[in-house]
C-alpha cells in the first residue's frame, strides 16, 4: 500500500535535493536549510556529503488513519523507539491488530503500570479478525512502562510495555 | 433435559453421524459458554486437546466480541466450540476466523434449500441468510492453541431493533422439510471444520480467504465500520493478504481495518 508512493516521495526529495544544492552552489552561503511540515533538509558546506534529515512519515503517505485500525508506520524510528524496541523487557505484539488494556470496555484494566505481574498473566488483548489473543507476561516482574493506550491499533512486533 | 448426555469420539458413530478422523464431540445440557468448555480442555490437556468440540444445550454466559452477552436459549441455537492446535506463526492465527467462518457458510448452505435464500458472508466472520445474521463466531487464542466458538440460530431469533443486520434462524428457510436436530447439524459443522481447517492448514491461509471472499457480500459495497476508534466509511475493495479489510474511502485513500463492526449498508448485503 505505502511502497509505491514511498518510491515517488523519494523520487521528488532527490529532485528537491538536487534543486537545493544548484542553489547552494550558485550562492555564497555556507549552509541551506529546507523545512515543510513534511521533511526537513539541511545542506552545508565542507568536507561532509550532502546529508538529508529525514522526519517521520509524510502525511500524504497513502497508510491507514488512526482512527481506522491500522497505524501507519513510522519512515524511520527515533531513536526513542529504537531504545525501546531493543530494551530486554520489551513486550512486543505477535501480530497487527488492536490492542485492549481490560478484557471489556468497562471492566478493570489487566495491570496497572508500577504492578508486579506474575509469568504467564494476562496483560493485554491483542484482537484481529475477531480473534482474542492474550498477551501474556513471558516472566515475573514489574510493569515498568505500558506504551499503548485502551483500543489502538498496532503494528506486528510493536513494543506494548516494559518488564523489568 | 438430558438432551446431550454423552461423548463421541473420532470414528464413532450414532444415529445421526459419523465423525472425521481426529475429531470428537461432547455434549453438555448447560455450561456457562462452550469456549469455556473448550478453553478448559486446552489448559488442562495442551495439544492432545486438538479437534476436540463441545456442543452445549444451553449457554449461561454465553459471549460474543468484547464481552458482549449472546443470547443462548436451550433449543434455540448451536453452541459449539472446538479446539485447534496449528503449528503457526501467531500472526497467521487471525486467517483462521475466514475457515470456521467459511465451514458454518458452507454447513448452512447444505441446509437451506430455499432459493430465495442467499446465503452469504460478512468481515471477518458473521454468517448472513438474506442480510440478517444467523450465525456469530469468536475466537480466543491461549497458550498452545485456539478456540473456535460458534453460534448459529436455529429457531426463535433473537429480536433487537439496534442491530443493523437483524438476527435470523435457520428455521425461517426451512418451510420446505423439518430442519435437523442441532445434534444433527453438530455432526455436519464438524465436518466441515475438518475440511476447511485442512485446507488452511496444508494449502495455506491464502487459498481459504479466496474460496471466503466468493461468497463475501461486500466487496464493492459501500460500508460503515465502527472501530474501535470511531466510525469509518468507505467501499470495501477486499480482503488484505492476513486477513485485514481494505476500503477505500471518499478521497479515494485505501484503509485497512483490523478490528470492528461492520454494517453493509442497505440493500447491498
């Protein structure tokens, strides 16, 4: 669904960059700076190569709303994420779906952040297709973090909570 | 009533059928729900719990998706739940609602024999007869395998005016013969789990959500999906690779949806 339009977008940053250095090089400035709402891209000269920054997904990015069931997937992790996805007490989805903190709309939540949960406890639903699949703690521990609120929709190997 | 006293197991046989290898059936007059019944087994018993169904006479506690309550009347319907262990990834886990969804289709086509009867299939798992919901499904997954849980309406539909696809039963299109004993259709609807479960099992998700989609009423139709997060509209354009429903909405973006209760909208189911 993203791929081909990821193909475009990059496609026109190349050209957007190609447009930024002819300016640079026809000026006497130093260093460029390009920013929309969308991308961000800073030139400057020196030993270095040209060297893009990337945001996060553009917003015209063909992926699903929030509010439809699916998220979209970020262009490039932050490193925030990155932090996390690697942590060892990552709890991480098996499958894309949407996530549930209590069994039912109403009923109490699972676990609370700052509860110690016993292995195999229950902690979250994961539902697709009308399929319940509990995530369970793999150890005993302390539910340090829970990164995901009550009925949002997640990604296949998502971190949905720390276990320390 | 000690309607459903027993147990059948694989190969054996009584007056209204046989079972498939690796297949068994008990009975309960009562229970809170059959996936209880079934869920139980799976803790207790692990794998060598696989294939085994439970056919209740009535549900207590009887639930559908997110805890909400699924009338069980005793005769009124056929509550079954069975065990299923797949060697799977569990992200492949969700496909297998399109193969229980596509059995129940399948048991009730061999059934009605009204043709004025259609007889078709909603995302991801609701059975229709001429737009109205027959027959509900859910799914809950635990340690070491999956329950599968049906609910088919064999008389006496429960009326709710808030439901957009207003309950049917079974005996609705059977004014032509006596419709079979729930006993009876247990019988048939595990043989058509067999059959579809293998399916998915040996040639793949793929090729039951392709067999699923020939009979699905909404590709092409314009639908409302209350997800989670709020309501989404669109034209359903298909079924995802894992399962997921694609639309594609006013603005011509496509949206997945993995979660949610849809409404085909009037005229199109």
């Amino acid at each position: 669904m993203a791929s081909s339009s990821k193909g475009k977008t990059f496609s026109a940053e190349t050209k957007l960059v190609e447009g930024l250095t002819a300016i640079l090089d026809a000026s006497n400035l130093t260093e460029l700076e390009f920013e929309t709402e969308e991308i961000s891209i800073r030139l400057s000269r020196g030993s270095t190569a040209v060297a893009p920054a990337m945001m996060p997904a553009p917003a015209a990015m063909p992926v699903a709303p929030a509010a439809a069931g699916a998220p979209a997937a970020p262009a490039a992790a932050s490193d925030a994420d990155t932090d996390i996805a690697s942590h060892p007490g990552a709890l991480k989805s098996p499958m894309v779906g949407t996530v549930y903190l209590a069994p039912e709309p109403d009923a109490p939540l699972f676990a609370k952040e700052g509860e110690q949960v016993k292995k195999g406890q229950t902690l979250f639903i994961v539902e697709a297709m009308k399929v319940m699949n509990p995530i369970t703690a793999p150890a005993d521990g302390k539910l340090t973090r829970v990164l995901v609120d009550n009925a949002q929709p997640i990604e296949f190997d998502q971190p949905l909570a720390i276990i320390e | 009533m000690t309607d459903f006293p027993d147990r059948l197991d694989a190969g054996q046989s009584d007056k209204t059928g046989h079972l498939p290898a690796g297949w068994s059936i008990a009975f309960f007059d009562t229970a809170p729900s059959s996936n209880d019944l079934a869920l139980s087994a799976l803790a207790e018993q692990k794998n060598a719990a696989a294939g085994q169904c439970f056919v209740v006479g009535e549900q207590t506690r009887g639930r559908g998706r997110l805890g909400r309550q699924w009338t069980s009347n005793p005769g009124d319907g056929l509550y079954m739940s069975c065990v299923l262990c797949p060697d799977t990834p569990a992200h492949l886990l969700p496909s297998l609602s399109f193969a229980i969804s596509l059995a129940v289709h399948n048991m009730l086509a061999e059934q009605i024999r009204d043709d004025r009867a259609k007889i078709s299939l909603k995302w991801p798992n609701d059975v229709l007869v001429n737009g109205g919901k027959i027959a509900g499904i859910l799914l809950e997954a635990s340690a070491g395998g999956i329950v599968a849980g049906c609910g088919i309406n064999l008389k006496n539909a429960p009326t709710d005016p808030s439901q957009k696809h207003p309950a049917v039963s079974l005996d609705q299109f059977s004014a032509q013969h006596a419709p079979a004993s729930a006993r009876a259709l247990a019988f048939r609807l595990v043989h058509h789990l067999a059959e579809c479960y293998e399916v998915w099992e040996q040639k793949g998700h793929h090729k039951i959500i392709e067999s699923w989609q020939r009979y699905c009423a909404m590709i092409g139709a314009n639908v409302h999906i209350q997800t989670p997060k709020g309501l989404v509209t669109g034209r359903c354009t298909g079924i995802g690779g894992e399962g997921q429903l694609i639309l594609q909405d006013e603005a011509g973006q496509e949206i997945s949806i993995t979660a949610g209760d849809v409404e085909i909208m009037k005229g199109q189911a």
